[in-house]
C-alpha cells in the first residue's frame, strides 16, 4: 500500500523580518524541526544572496575542471561526482553560507545548543564526458558506522546554483534516517563505496515512500541528517554543479575531525559570533590556496566518534 506522505521536501520561507534578525519565527522554526523528524530534511529558502553564490560558484568551477583533469580525481562512487573542498579564506568566505545563523538555530534546535562544525567540502556533479559516461551514486548514507538512533549529525548543503533534475539534483529517500542499522549496509567504512543500502530494502522503501529528485531554488540552504538515504545523480547540463557541504555534530557527539581555514579568519568564527564550536585549524593564507585542492576524500574522513557509550544503552 503507498504511503499518503508527499516525497517532496518542506520547504520553509523566513520572511524579511526573519533574515534580518537571523532567527526563524517560532511557528517557521516548528516546521523545519517537524520536517528533520519526520523526513529527515528540510529546505530553507532565500537565504543566501544570489551575487555572493555567483562569484564564489565561478571559482569553484575552475577548480572542478581541474580536479576533473587529474589522473587521480576525488571522486565519489563515479567520476561525474567529485568531492571539492571550497576555499576558506577571508577573500571568498562569506557568513550567510558558512556560519548562517539561521541553519545554527534549526541545528541548535534539533541537537542541543552550541553544535559542533567539524566538516567542510562540497559535492560537484560533473557534466558528462566520453571517458565519463552518466552515472548514478547507488543509494547510501553517510553514516556508515555503528551510530546512535538519534538526531547526532546533521549536513548543511548549499547550492551554488538551482538545482533541478537536469544538472544532477540529489536524489534524497525521505523518512530513512531513522529506519537503518549497520546491518542494512552493504561495504564497509574505509572502502570507497561504503554505506550502501542493500536492495531488497530499496524495493520495499520505494513501494511505501518512493525516492525524489527534488527542485531547489538558488539561494536556499538545505538541512539533512546524516542517516538519511541519498545518492548523487547525473548532471546533464553543460556546467559543474557545485554544492557545499558541511557538518554539525551534536555537542555531545564525540568526533575528532578539524577543518583548516586560513587564520585571517579567526576573529569571525568565535563561539560568542557563531553560535557553534568551531573544529579549527588555522595557516596562513597563502598556505591553505596552495593544498585545499590535495584534500583527503570519499571515506578518509570518519564521522564515527571515539569513546562510544555501550553497555546498557549500546551503540545505537
């Protein structure tokens, strides 16, 4: 029997009111909380300006074109998908998209206070090419690990552009985040195509709540937990389709990864200015433009924590 649940993502609107205090109302804030607990998403719009999307999109397109050139590109499961970290220096670092006071309060809400930012790349969906054929990622998620069964992650996506079906919309399994263990995985962490969903439950889901190839408006920021089942799909359009993606952690979640920015960048992200712990690291700038692009990827970053509670509770 299909579910009467939509697969299309909430999407919620702050009003002008709402963008110049970077606080949601409580009523708007009520939705994108609803949303995270029943879909595991939520899409909040109008929330980054469209110039500042374009300058920082024409950089990282040139640099997707040679990560795309590279003998040993950073891709993921295919090599029309790659993993590109963004720049953080002063120069193209802007608030809306990297610390966004509004995706704080959503995250805040959902995990505890003071969330911890521990991840920072971005996920570009190539044009195809003779060598690169269209492919799509199989169905995953990015919790590969033994993880706790509630809310402890959540990924923060920022289009660069509108993201339709044509340039590679992810693909996003509503509602999953809470419905999967370890044991519904196929591939272990560490190997370059981990976390996938075992078929026989991707029959089954999609009969109850089929998966969507969602439209998202430019200057939107999405919120998705990290449980949920996704997986890139082909960008038939003639530019890279560049996404950013970050990581709040839970404040009590114990991960141990850091992100470099460049240390004239310090000043800005404070615990008092961000309302997050920031996981930092900071070198100088010319330093950081020199080795952004040589970054680990895929499966050398681990979003498992150490020093799991077990016992009683367990893992999950």
């Amino acid at each position: 029997m299909s579910s009467t649940l939509s697969s299309t993502p909430i999407s919620v609107i702050p009003s002008t009111s709402e963008l110049d205090d970077g606080r949601l109302s409580q009523r708007n804030l009520e939705i994108a909380i609803r949303a995270l607990s029943r879909d595991g998403l939520v899409v909040i719009e109008n929330t980054v300006d469209h110039a500042t999307l374009d300058r920082l999109n024409v950089k990282m397109v040139e640099d997707a074109y040679e990560l795309q050139a590279r003998k040993d590109s950073p891709f993921n499961y295919n090599k029309g998908n790659i993993q590109q970290d963004p720049p953080l220096t002063k120069e193209w670092f802007n608030d809306e998209i990297y610390i966004n006071p509004i995706v704080t309060q959503v995250t805040s809400t959902a995990m505890g206070p003071m969330p911890s930012l521990r991840f920072v790349s971005g996920n570009t969906a190539l044009p195809p090419t003779k060598d690169s054929p269209p492919a799509s990622q199989p169905t995953h998620t990015d919790a590969d690990f033994e993880h706790p069964s509630i809310p402890f992650a959540m990924v923060i996506n920022v289009p660069l552009v509108a993201m339709t079906p044509h340039n590679g919309s992810t693909e996003v399994w509503l509602g999953t985040h809470n419905t999967t263990t370890i044991a519904d995985q196929e591939g272990a962490h560490g190997d370059r195509a981990s976390g996938r969903i075992k078929k026989h439950l991707l029959e089954a889901r999609r009969e109850a709540r089929p998966p969507s190839q969602p439209m998202v408006k430019k200057g939107s920021i999405i919120v998705r937990d990290l449980r949920l089942w996704h997986g890139g799909k082909p960008n038939m359009a003639n530019e890279p389709r560049v996404m950013l993606a970050m990581i709040h952690f839970a404040p009590w979640y114990r991960n141990q990864m850091q992100v470099e920015f460049a240390d004239d960048l310090r000043v800005q992200l404070t615990p008092e200015k961000t309302g997050l712990q920031i996981a930092a690291t900071y070198v100088p700038s010319q330093q950081l433009l020199r080795n952004y692009l040589n970054r680990p990827y895929g499966n050398a970053y681990d979003f498992d924590q150490v020093d799991k509670v077990d016992g009683i509770l367990g893992t999950s």
